[in-house]
C-alpha cells in the first residue's frame, strides 16, 4: 500500500463515482444473456439504451403528496411504461441519482468544513423538488418515502424510512473520506448521515462494516488483510460465508447462486466483501465483473470502487475511467 491517508481518502471518493458510473448502462439486469447481448463486454462507460428487458419501472408508482413535493418532474411520464431504461437519459460516464446526492453531501462538506445535517438537507430537498436539476428517470423508494412524509409535516430529519437497500450506504463513503482522521467522528457522523434517509439496525449494521473497512484501509492496512481478519473474526453476520470455498466457482455462481445479486443489503454486501477479497490484487477486472453480475451491480460497483481505491489511490483504476467520468466528484481531500 502506497500513500498517505489523503491520497487513500482521494481514492476512495473517486472509485465510489468510477463503480457506479461503469455499471449504471447495465444496472438491474438479472437477465445475464440479455445484458451481454445488448451491451457485449463492459469495459469502459456505455450509455445506456431502450429496452430495458428485466425494468419494473412499469410498476413503480409515486402520485405527487402536494404543491412543491413532486420528485419525478419530467420523468413522470415513463413510470408505468414497459421496458424503460431506469437511466435512460444519463451519458457514458455519467452517474446515477444516488451518486448524485453524495455529490451534494461533499459540497456541503465544503461548504461548512465539516458536516451539518441541516445543511446536507436544504440542499437535498432543494435538488430533489426542482426540475431539470438531474436527468435520472428512476427515483428509489426511499426518496419517495422521505418527501411522502415531508408532505405530511413531518421535520426533515424525521422523514427517513426503515429501509434495507445496499444503495443507502454510497452516501457514508464522503463523511468517512472527510473525517479519516477521527475515527470516533467519522463513524458517529456516517451514521447519523445514514439514519436520514435510511433507518432501521439493518442499515446500521451493514454501515458499521463498510465505515471499518474504510476506516482501517484509508489509514494504510491492505484491503485484502481487513477482510481476512473479518472473515477470520466473524465480527459481523456480513462476513459470515464460506468465501474461500467459493474461488472454487465462477463469479456468477457465487452471486447468483450462493448470493443474490439484488441490492438487499444481507446479500449485496458480502457480495461487495467477497469481490473485494478475491479482486484486491487487481480492481480493475473485479470491477469489470462486478458489472457483468447484474443486479444491484451499480451500488455493489461504488462501494466495491471505494474499497479499491482507498486501497490503492486513483491510481488503482484505469486511466480512461479517471478522464472518462462524466463528472468527476469535488475535491474534498
């Protein structure tokens, strides 16, 4: 392991937004024929295309709680509709509406020198309810949850959900980037962050091992080695799979079959765990197969991005993914 805390930090925040990005043309296929036949072999930025064959946007609902919460503005008129790309409008290289949120968390970050929850909000709630701010179609549930309850007059830090979805924790990464140095502060501050949006011991408890890995790695301890030692320790349920025994099989077995590949944080972060310990020694082909995996691969690919590059820096992935990313994440270290 090369560099110091800040170059580690750096890293991570840009593997978070590099992961993301590569899987977002390929997000939430479960059909593996299908992603291969309409995309082929993903090994740069893609922009996605219609039809998107395994889409439940045709499904998902959200009516309007009232005058100033509409959250769907433009895209309102692709819910309920077959076959709709859930990110159809983005570019290659461009990434998705959770992303984007974390962008917002580091520029207030910036902003404040630190975190401020209230701040964080404002900014989210002005973002989310004012149109032609993003070009993502889909809006996960706990979005709609949140400015549900916000409508009902419920105070902002009030509105989050249980939730279970392994796309709440992308947005802890940037406290745990900014805070490395404290590891109390950065712990407590992620999930506080956390419970705004995404509530419930679930969420509490797949969080706590991210902000470890993240923690100890960023402060020079070798992925691979953290992850051993939890798989050694059991300290968490997340660890607690016969991860060795599945070298033996073909990553699409080992989630697929073993895992799901949906975004259910009970399988979607040892999935995460499992590539990042077989693909330590080379991040840019487990980030390529994370992709090809399906399912919840967009949220598994940015955590799986940040565990890499607080491993390794920038330098872990391929320069093409560093000039290629639609918009690179703001400096915060």
């Amino acid at each position: 392991m090369n560099g110091s805390p800040d170059i580690r930090a750096h890293g991570a925040l840009w593997g978070l937004f590099i992961g993301d990005a590569l899987s977002m043309p390929v997000h939430w296929y479960y059909d593996r024929n299908a992603l291969q036949r309409d995309y082929g072999t993903i090994r740069d930025y893609l922009a996605p295309h219609n039809p998107h064959p395994d889409s439940i946007l045709w499904r998902s609902q959200f009516i309007s709680p009232g005058a100033g919460y509409d959250i769907l503005h433009d895209q309102r008129p692709f819910w309920g509709q077959r076959g709709i790309h859930y990110h159809q409008f983005l570019a290659a290289g461009e990434n998705t509406l959770n992303l984007q949120c974390a962008r917002l968390l580091i520029n207030s970050l910036r902003h404040g020198n630190g975190y401020d929850a209230e701040d964080f909000l404002a900014r989210y709630i002005a973002f989310m309810t004012t149109p032609g701010n993003h070009r993502d179609t889909y809006v996960e549930e706990y979005h709609r949850h949140f400015f549900t309850r916000l409508a009902g007059g419920l105070p902002p830090h009030r509105c989050g959900v249980p939730e279970k979805h392994i796309g709440g924790l992308v947005g802890i990464v940037p406290l745990v980037a900014f805070y490395r140095e404290d590891l109390s502060l950065a712990s407590t501050q992620a999930q506080v962050h956390l419970n705004l949006t995404h509530r419930g011991e679930r969420m509490s408890s797949a969080a706590a091992v991210v902000i470890e890995i993240l923690l100890r790695v960023i402060g020079g301890q070798a992925l691979r080695d953290v992850l051993e030692e939890g798989m050694i320790s059991q300290r968490s349920p997340y660890y607690g799979h016969p991860f060795r025994q599945w070298q033996k099989f073909p990553d699409a077995i080992v989630i697929g079959r073993h895992l799901s590949p949906a975004c259910y944080v009970e399988d979607a972060l040892p999935a995460v765990i499992y590539l990042a310990w077989k693909y330590a020694h080379d991040p840019a082909t487990g980030m390529i197969a994370n992709a090809h995996l399906g399912g919840d691969n967009a949220h598994r690919g940015a955590l799986l991005g940040a565990f890499f590059g607080a491993d390794g820096g920038i330098q872990a992935f391929p320069d093409r993914w560093v000039t290629g990313l639609y918009e690179p994440p703001p400096e915060l270290v």
